[in-house]
C-alpha cells in the first residue's frame, strides 16, 4: 500500500496532551516537519518554555531543555555560545516570551543570538486558567480581567514581532497563523525558512503564530479558528517584518 | 461520633465537584464540620477529577481521604483506582450507566444508582449527580433530604423555580435505588 | 456570625481585604492563582488597586512602591514565584517597609510540581535573598486560622516595617473549609499614619527617603545592628504555637501546616494501641518557639520526637536546635507534591519507640 501521509520523524511517540482544537499541536508538526526536511533533527536543540507548552521536549523528538518561566531565550543562548554548529530554538507562548521573559527575548534579538523562536500567540495564559496574557485584546475577558481588559489600566496588547523588528540583531520576523490550510502551508514556509536564515548565521529569528485556546476563550474549536481571524487578525497583522536578506538583496 | 470520609471521582464534566461542593454546603447548614478538597492540576483537562469531602460531628482532623469511608465512583477508571481503598464495611455508590462491571470486594456495601439512565427518563441529564446524592443520603443517613432540597429552593429561584422539583424527583429516584 | 463555605485562596484574598489592605500585585502561578483572581474581581469595589505585573519580579517591587508611598500593600505567590521575590524582599526588608507576602506552596525545586509541598522553609525562615534579614513567617493549618491571622500579619508588618509572610502548603490555597470571619472589617481611617512614606513633603517637612543603600562601612553596620536588634525584640515576643495533648505524651509529634493535621490522625491511630502521642504546631515558625518545644520535650514521659513534614526534612533542624539533644529526633515526611499518610507517621513513631 503506498504511504500517502505519515507523521513526522521530528515528533516522538508521545500523545499530545493539548485540549481538543487548540493550535499547538498544528505548530508542533510544523516544526517537526522544518526539522526532520532540513536534516538537523540530529543536532538540533530545543528549549521547553514554562506554559501550555511545558511538554514540548517530550513531543520533539531531538534533544531538548526545559527552562524556567520566560528564560528560555537566555537558555538557548548559553547553548548557542557552546554549540555554535547546532541548530537552536525555543518554543514559548505570550506570557513566557512578552511578558515574564520580555527582557530574555529583547536582550537574545539585540545580541543577534543565532537561534529561532517559535512564538505561540494566543492572547491568554492557557496553563495557568486563562488570566490576562501582555497580548489580551481590549475587551477581552480573562480570568484576572472578568470584566475585560481596560485600556486604561493595562494599555494596549503588545505585538512582539514589530517591536523585535526595531532590533538591528533581528535577522527574521514574521507572524503568521494556522487557522486554514492556505495559512497553515504559509506558516510551515516561514518557520522553515527562519530555521534556514539561522543556519546561514544571519541573526536572530521568530515566528509568532497567532494560535487558538477554545478551553479559556470559551469557545468551540470552529469557533476559536473564527475568533483568531476576526478578532486578532485586525490587531496582530500578519506579515514579513523583517528580513534581512531581502534588505541584503536591495 | 460521625465521621465520614467521603471520596467522590469521575471525569472532569460529570459534576463531580459540584457533587461535592453540594454536599458540604449541606453538612455545613446542618451544623456539621466539613472539608472539601479537590484533585487539581492538569490531568483535570479531560481526564479524571476527584474531591475528597469530610463531615464529621467532632473537629475534622484531615482533609486528606486515604482511606475512604463511601466512595461515589462515576466513571470505570475511578472504581478501578479507589475500590481497593475503601474502608472494609464502607460503601461504593457505582454509577451503573457507564461502569458495566460490579465489584471486586465483598467486604463492602455496593450501591449500584443507573444515574444517567434515571436523568434521561426525568427529562434533564443534568440531573445525574442529584440521583447520585438522593442514594447516598439514603444508604448512608449522612444529611438530611429536606436540607438539600431547602438549598434547591435557594439556589433556583424566579424563571428557574421550576428546576426545584425535577432536582427533588432525581433524589428521590436515587433513594429508591438505594432501597433495594 | 454563621460559617461561610470558603475555598482557601479566596478566603485569604477576602480576608486582605477585610483588613485593609488596598492594594495586590501579583502574577498568576498555580496552586494560588484564586487569589488575583479574586483580587481582580473584589479590589476595585473596593476603591482598591489590583494590578497583574509582567512577573513576580515586577510584583515585589510594586509592593516596595506601593508601601514606600504608604499603602497596605500584598502581593502572593507560589514556590517557583517566591523564589523570584527574593531580591525585593531583601530591598523590603532592608528599607524597612511593610508588605505582606503568601506563598501557598507546591513541590519543588525547579518547576516541581503543583501539587502541595513544604519545600520552601528553609527560604523563608532563613532568608531566600542576600544579607543578614528575617520576616516574620506565620504557618496557619487550616483556612479559618489564615483568615485570623491575616488581620495580624498587616499589622505586625506596620508595627515592626518589615514584611510579614504566610507559608501554607497549595491544599490549603485549593481546598474549602467552612470561615467564620469574627474579627470585623478594618476601618482605612484606623489605619496607623505612616510619617515616613514618601507622599511629598507639600512644604511641611523635610524629604523622606526610602532606600537599602548604606555605603559608609560604619552607617551600614549601624543599620544591620539596628534591624537586629528589632529581630530580637519580635523573638522575645512573637512566638507563637499551639499544643494538642503533649502532657504526659510518651512522643510528640511537631509539625507545621497541614502534616500537624496529619499527626493529629497519627497520634489517634497510636492511641487505640495505647501510644500518648501529642502534637507541638508551631504557628510561627521564624520567630520559632525554641523554648516552649524544649519545655514539651524535655518532660520525663517523652521517649522520642518525631518532625513531620512536606519535604525531605526542613524544620527538623530547627527542632534538634529547641531540643538540645534532649531526647531523638527522627522524620517522616514526602517531599514534591506527596503527602504522608497518617499510617506511615504512625509507622514512624513506633520506629522511634522501637516498638
Ligand atoms: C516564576 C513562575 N511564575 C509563574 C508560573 C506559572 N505559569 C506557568 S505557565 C504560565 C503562563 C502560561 O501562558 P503562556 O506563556 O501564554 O502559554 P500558554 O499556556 O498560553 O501556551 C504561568 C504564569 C511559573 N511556572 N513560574
Ligand atoms: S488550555 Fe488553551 S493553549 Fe492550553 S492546551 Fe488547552 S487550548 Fe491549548
């Protein structure tokens, strides 16, 4: 019988513990898959972030870390220094990487650490019970925001991936999304080619994806796949922000 | 000297909680001491919970069940898990709609309450846990009906005044499958 | 007042609130995260200031704000969060500012677990950051003596400027207990002036400065004699524990937070076999009740005592030093979110009988 489809090398045999329609799972093949295709399952390093995610080094299937709470860009940089050859990246959602590890993330990008960041955002903390995430949309409720996020009090969401741009050490930045097929292939072509920029040693690289949690939004998963498109999609563009090799080729 | 430890487990979504939350409620309003302490963490998600109640008429010492004095298992993997913790002589209140096996122990009392099946034929399934609680306050004599039944009054009032009865139907069907 | 159903983490909120304090800063971490949550809701109906920081690093330093400009200000967290407040604390204790600090604890190191633990006395009773400093630490066993103490801890971290922490294992932050609130309700206006917070001189006074930096050798070692000197003060006054049937006890149990409800169940389990096992709680366990541990001890019908804690033995240090060698010392206990039985505690006791 010819094999039409099968699961990535770059995953173990580990059964996700993800609830039903939530998006990690679809950025978990993705990057398993760049691995397993650009042949670096054999000398890559990931780190584990503090988060619905927390798992991680059991899925990928290369060796991997667990740091603490937002450090994982400090992490992946004292692997880097050592293991220069090596392909690096991290895997954390908003609240790791935009609000406990703020400082890690913006301190790797200045440094041009040569490692990729898979950034999960899904405006909420999902492991925690669905409190108010530093990527909350004003409105949005949240645990410690029953009545929604206030302006007023909390400011606007921040989006990363325009501030990590400003950043001269930034090699790669994009936001993309998996909410459609269409989507879906596109994001698999930026994580792919962040992992590409970091093995040319270009700089520092993220891909935010703009990623679903139906358990704390309270929605059903069709519905959260609507809500990512209706309501994040206006504030969180998606989209190349940087790219130095387009710069390069101008 | 009541003392009771009460161990109540099933899938997250089964009421389990609420099981447990209801019943010390009741015992508090009785006079009784109580504690309620749940299982937490991750596994909830989809997996099994459980809580663990205590009602006493003296101070309540731990609010740790090791060693159950009635279990109330809804789901198989429950009974499967807690069955060989039961004191001898306790009970198992085993929710017969989804578990299909009977019990392993014969040193213990088994109720077997086809909650599910009661609250389809009463026309709510959101009933099941109540059927549950009428067998258990049957069988063990720990609360009292009329204090439950009080609390139903409370809780549902004006458009919902009429969840009251159909809650009152489900424990008095519960009790009656404790009878036999 | 009749008994209210209470779930332990929103008790403790409730109960901050009730006594005054006005404003929370903290950053969600299980088993606690019922306490912003509920913070979030209840705060600004109160009139009161509820902000979720980017990290327990920022939280502790909003408190040393918030208190240094003269609110009654807390902040709470769980053993991974705790950690990180380190520094503040020290920077707290140092400025000599009123806080109030929970750690509803889970097992650790690192990530640990959730489920409850009572890894953290070490850092809690000895200091998790730098320098020579102490908070006070209250252990309540259940939520009704939380919700007593909170009213307390407030204002003994007003009395002393110091923080003041509450350390409870994340069973007492999940489980529900029925409360009685008997003190009640703080009045703001009865609250104590604060004529050193910095709230602007408005031409009255002289500047206040709020600050742990003492770079002269002489003014800093001035400052540590001086904190130390309030530290001996609260050891000679603050003690504070509870005994349950340790006259006459053939062996006595010590224990904090809930494994003292646990060698409760022990010592009754020893009894039907004819074992007088009594239990010493202290409830705070920095200052610790040295003496009143030795008293109980050194008494000619105790053979052994027997530490029992949440952790693979923390405070059984603090037991050997209250009891001088008097009688043996032994543990029992789980660590990282297992919690001992009353059977093994009783195994444990007979072991330390011999019998
Ligand atoms: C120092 C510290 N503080 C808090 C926590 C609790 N905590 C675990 S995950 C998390 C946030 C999770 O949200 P996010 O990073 O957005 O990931 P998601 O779960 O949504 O994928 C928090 C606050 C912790 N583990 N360590
Ligand atoms: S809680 Fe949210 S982010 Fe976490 S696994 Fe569930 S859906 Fe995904």
């Amino acid at each position: 019988m010819a094999i039409v489809y099968q699961k990535s090398k770059g995953l173990t045999d580990v059964e996700f513990h993800y609830c039903p329609g939530c998006t990690h799972g679809i950025v978990h093949k993705l990057v398993a898959e760049t691995l397993e295709e650009l042949n670096i399952l054999d000398n890559a390093v990931g780190v584990a972030p503090v988060g619905c995610s927390v798992f991680a080094y059991n899925y990928f299937n290369c060796d991997m870390q667990g740091a603490a709470h937002g450090r994982a860009p400090a992490v992946a940089t004292g692997i880097k220094r050592v293991l220069p050859e090596h392909v690096v990246f991290t895997y954390q959602g908003d609240g790791d990487l935009a609000a406990i590890g703020t400082a890690e993330i913006v301190h790797a990008a200045m440094r041009g650490e040569k490692f990729t960041t898979i950034f999960i955002n899904n405006a909420i903390y999902g492991m925690t019970g669905g409190q108010m995430a530093p990527t909350t949309l004003v409105g949005q409720r949240a645990t410690t925001a029953p009545l929604g996020r206030e302006r007023e009090h909390y400011g606007s969401p921040i989006r990363m991936s325009e501030m990590l741009a400003t950043i001269d050490g930034a090699a790669y930045i994009e936001r993309v999304t998996v909410t459609t097929p269409a989507n879906i292939i596109k994001a698999k072509r930026a994580i792919k080619k962040a992992f590409q920029l970091q093995i040319e040693g270009k700089g520092f690289t993220m891909i935010e994806v703009l990623s679903t949690c139906p358990t704390n939004w309270g929605l059903t998963p069709v519905e959260a796949l609507e809500w990512v498109k209706e309501k994040m999609g206006p504030f969180f563009p998606l989209g190349v922000f940087r790219d130095i090799t387009a710069e390069e080729a101008k | 000297m009541a003392y009771n430890d009460i161990l109540i487990a099933g899938f997250g979504g089964q009421g389990v909680m609420s099981m447990g939350t209801t019943m010390a409620e009741a015992a508090l309003s009785e006079g009784l001491n109580v504690s309620w302490l749940p299982s937490y963490g991750p596994e909830m998600r989809g997996g099994t919970a459980n809580c663990s109640v205590v009602i006493a008429d003296s101070e309540i010492i731990s609010p740790i069940v090791v060693q159950p004095s009635e279990l109330i298992a809804m789901n198989l993997p429950s009974l499967d898990k807690f069955e060989p913790t039961v004191k001898p002589g306790g009970y198992i209140f085993v929710n017969n709609s989804i578990i299909k096996r009977k019990l392993v122990r014969t040193d213990v009392k088994a109720i077997y309450v086809p909650t599910l099946d009661i609250a389809d034929e009463l026309g709510n399934m959101r009933v099941a846990n109540m059927v549950m609680l009428g067998s258990y306050i049957e069988a063990t004599g720990v609360l009292k009906f009329d204090t439950v039944v009080n609390m139903l009054r409370n809780i549902f009032t004006g458009k919902k005044a009429h969840l009251v009865e159909i809650n009152q139907q489900a424990l008095q069907r519960g009790a009656a499958c404790a009878k036999i | 007042m009749a008994k209210e159903l209470w779930k332990g983490n929103e008790a403790i909120a409730e109960a901050a609130i009730r006594a005054g304090c006005r404003c929370y800063f903290g950053y969600p971490i299980t088993p606690q995260s019922e306490i912003p949550e509920y913070m979030s809701l209840h705060m600004p109906k109160v009139g009161g200031i509820f902000l979720q920081s980017e990290s327990e690093v920022a939280a502790i330093n909003m408190v040393y704000g918030a208190s240094g400009a003269g609110a009654r200000v807390m902040t709470s967290s769980s053993s991974p969060g705790v950690s990180l407040k380190q520094e503040g604390i020290s920077y707290i204790c140092s400025a000599e500012l009123p806080a109030v600090i929970v750690n509803v604890m889970r097992g650790g190191p690192g990530l640990g677990t959730i489920q409850p633990a009572q890894g953290d006395y070490f850092q809690a009773t000895r200091g998790g950051g730098h320098g020579d400093y102490r908070v006070i630490v209250f252990a309540p066993a259940n939520i009704q003596e939380v919700v007593d103490l909170m009213q307390d801890s407030f204002e003994l971290a007003d009395k002393y400027r110091m923080p003041v922490m509450m350390i409870m294992d994340g069973m007492i932050g999940q489980m529900m207990e029925p409360v009685e609130w008997k003190k009640p309700a703080v009045k703001l206006e009865d609250l104590p002036a604060k004529p050193w917070a910095t709230t602007g001189t408005k031409g009255m006074r002289a500047p206040n400065v709020i600050n742990s930096l003492f770079i002269d050798p002489n003014a800093s070692n001035d400052h540590n004699m001086r904190l130390h000197a309030k530290y001996q003060h609260i050891i000679a006054n603050e003690q504070r524990y509870e005994t349950a049937e340790t006259e006459d006890a053939e062996l006595i149990f010590v224990a904090f937070g809930t494994p003292a409800r646990l060698a409760r169940a022990a010592a009754r389990l020893l009894e039907e076999e004819g074992i007088k096992a009594g239990v010493f709680r202290p409830i705070t366990i920095w200052p610790y009740p040295y003496d009143a541990l030795y008293e109980a001890a050194a008494q000619d019908s105790v053979k052994a005592v027997v530490t029992v804690e949440m952790n693979t033995g923390q405070m059984i240090d603090d037991v050997r030093i209250a009891v001088r060698g008097c009688k043996p010392v032994s543990f029992v206990g789980q660590a990282g979110g297992r919690v001992p039985t009353p059977q093994e505690v009783a195994a444990a006791a007979r072991l330390a009988l011999g019998r």
